[in-house]
C-alpha cells in the first residue's frame, strides 16, 4: 500500500513539471522578434504613407498652379484677335499701360526679383477676360471722336462673370483699361467713371478719358485689359521644423496677392522665340537675359515651378533634386520633397 502511494507521487510530481529556463528565453526572444517585426512593418507603412501623402499634396498644388498660370500666360498681349498682326491698335490715352499691339521688349510678360529670397516677380499684360460685343444690330455704331462706348442688348459688363447678374461695376476692377476692336483695328482706352448700367433695356454704357481713334460696327468687341502678377511669397504659417512654408500668390490690382498654391520655392519663365518665322519655338530664352528677342518673335512661354512639401522629414535622407536644367542638393537636415514642373503655352495672338 505504501509503495502504491509513493509510485502515484512520484507520477504526479512527474506530471506537473513546468517550463525550463532555456525555452522561456527562446519564447522572449521569437516574442521580440515578432513585436520588432510587427514594428518595422508599422514605420515602414507610415514613412512611405508619409512620403505618398507629400507627393500627392504636391502634384494637386502643382496642377491647380500650373493651370491658371497657363491661362494667364496664354493672354499676355492678347488684343481680341486670334492671328498675331490683325490689329491695328491706337492709344486713346498716354496712361494705357501698353503702347501698341507689338508690344516693346519685355513689355507683356516681365520678370523682377520681386519675390521672396530674390526669386522673380512675373507681370503680364493683356485682355485677360471675355469679350462683350457691341451689339444693338447696324444701327448702333462708334465714330471716330467719340468719347463713349454703348453696349446694347447685352447682358453684363465687360469683365464680369458669365451668368453674373448685370450691374453697376467696373470695366475692369482694377485697371480701368479696356480694348475696343473689330479685329482690323482697335483702341485701348481708359474709364472716367464706373460704367451706367440700364437693366430695364439692357444698354451698358461706358464713357472714356479721351477720344476714340476709328470707328465701330455692331460687330466689335470689348475687352477688359488687365495686369496680372504672380509673387513668391511667405504663407504665413510655420511647418514641423518651424520654417515658413512658401507660396505663390496672384494679384490682379498688383496690391492685394491672393494664395493660389501652396510650397513653392522657385519660379522661372522663359520666352519660346521663332527665329526663322514659321510659327513654332526654336529657342526658349529667360525673361531676365540681357538680350531679350523681339516681341515680334515671342510665340509661347514656358514657365518651370519648383515645389515642395509643406513639412520637413519627409524623406529619410536628404534630396537630390533637378530644377531648371541644373542638379541641386538639399542642405543638411532638410528632407522636405521637391519635384519641379514645367507647362509651355502659345500665345492667342500668336496662333497660325
């Protein structure tokens, strides 16, 4: 009887035996590297969500920049005619900004180093809105001398948005310079008062500084002529390195800039020249070179960005970046993101 219970005993202590030294170590250390595991696969998602993350915020302000820039540029010098030499334009007073319609050089689209850490300040010139026509059928015409312009049967004031309900405002807000043309010739004049809106019969007439040079059938256009700048400037608001985050900003009264897109470093714009008059691009030259071409010979524009994310660490080392032909390193400690983009457009009044 003795001898059964000690051999149940001994069994029982048998059965209940634990785990050894060694295999709680080689449990710690699977459970270590699977936690480490799990860890680097967490980083690694979140750096390269990071990393997606910037460059998408880059490629939406980039195309949200580039495309009203196009527009813009696209207008420079435009004078309500599609073929470049159509008009013949006259000044109706010496304060018009432009002096004619194959403008002097530089004179449509200018750069100075206006712009934040000396980057360039670009102003372009030209019939940036929609057209309203004369209108009001044969009998409503303009004669030399004439010191006021009468739209009939229209439904807005030139420069005014379409579908805007019409109403008292400026022909153009900011400048009050228009164009008047039929595409044969044409006048740039300036307002002496707020345009006179008659809602009741649709008539919008508009009274100038100085006399008309030639006259106009129900046929002519009017245009608002605008000056447009594009500014490098501070946003105003810091990143996660305490830096200022840069921008570019628009302007259409050359005072009040307004943000369009945000981190942008750099902007350079360069002239597409014709040289052997065939109508397309056989060198681009830059804005600000000490031989600039005829105007004449101007017939697109080329505009490069440089942009990059609005935080620091972005990257895990820092960037080799290429802008404007030329390969460029970020400095140490910077690992903000940077791509640059590049959009050429035609001018309207250069198309054949």
């Amino acid at each position: 009887m003795r001898m059964g219970t000690t051999m149940r005993t001994r069994s029982g202590r048998t059965s209940a035996r634990g785990f050894t030294l060694v295999e709680l170590m080689i449990s710690l250390i699977i459970g270590l590297l699977v936690i480490a595991g799990v860890f680097t696969v967490f980083f690694a998602s979140r750096t390269s969500y990071t990393q997606n993350e910037a460059q998408s915020r880059v490629q939406e302000n980039a195309r949200i920049a580039l495309e009203l820039l196009a527009s813009d540029l696209r207008h420079a010098a435009f004078m309500g005619c599609r073929r470049f030499g159509a008009n013949d334009v006259r000044v109706s007073d010496a304060d018009v900004p432009l002096n004619e319609v194959d403008l002097v050089e530089e004179r449509a689209i200018r750069a100075e180093p206006e712009g934040l850490n000396g980057t360039d300040e670009i102003r372009i010139i030209g019939a940036m809105e929609d057209g309203t026509r004369l209108g009001g059928g044969v009998g409503n015409v303009v004669t030399p001398g004439d010191l006021s312009i009468e739209l009939l049967n229209t439904t807005r004031v030139p420069g005014q948005a379409m579908g805007a309900a019409m109403g008292n405002g400026d022909l153009a807000t900011e400048t009050r310079f228009g164009l008047i043309t039929d595409c044969t010739k044409g006048d740039l004049f300036q307002l002496r008062s707020d345009p006179i809106v008659s809602v009741p019969n649709n008539k919008v007439t508009l009274e100038l500084d100085q006399t008309l040079n030639y006259g106009y059938g129900a046929d002519a256009m009017v245009f608002p002529l605008k000056q447009v700048v594009y500014r490098i400037q501070g946003s105003g608001r810091m990143d996660n390195s305490d830096a200022e985050i840069p921008s570019l900003f628009r302007s259409t009264d050359g005072v009040t800039f307004q943000e369009i897109a945000e981190g942008v470093e750099s902007l350079v714009v360069e002239y597409g020249e014709d040289t052997d008059g065939n109508g397309s691009v056989d060198q681009y030259v830059a804005i600000g070179d000490a031989t600039p071409p005829s105007w004449a010979r101007v017939v697109a524009v080329r505009a490069r960005l440089l942009f990059v994310s609005a935080q620091n660490r972005v990257l895990e080392t820092e960037q080799t970046y290429f802008f404007d032909g030329v390969e460029q390193d970020a400095e140490e400690g910077d690992r903000r993101y940077r791509q640059e983009f590049t959009t050429a457009v035609g001018l309207r009044n250069r198309l054949r």
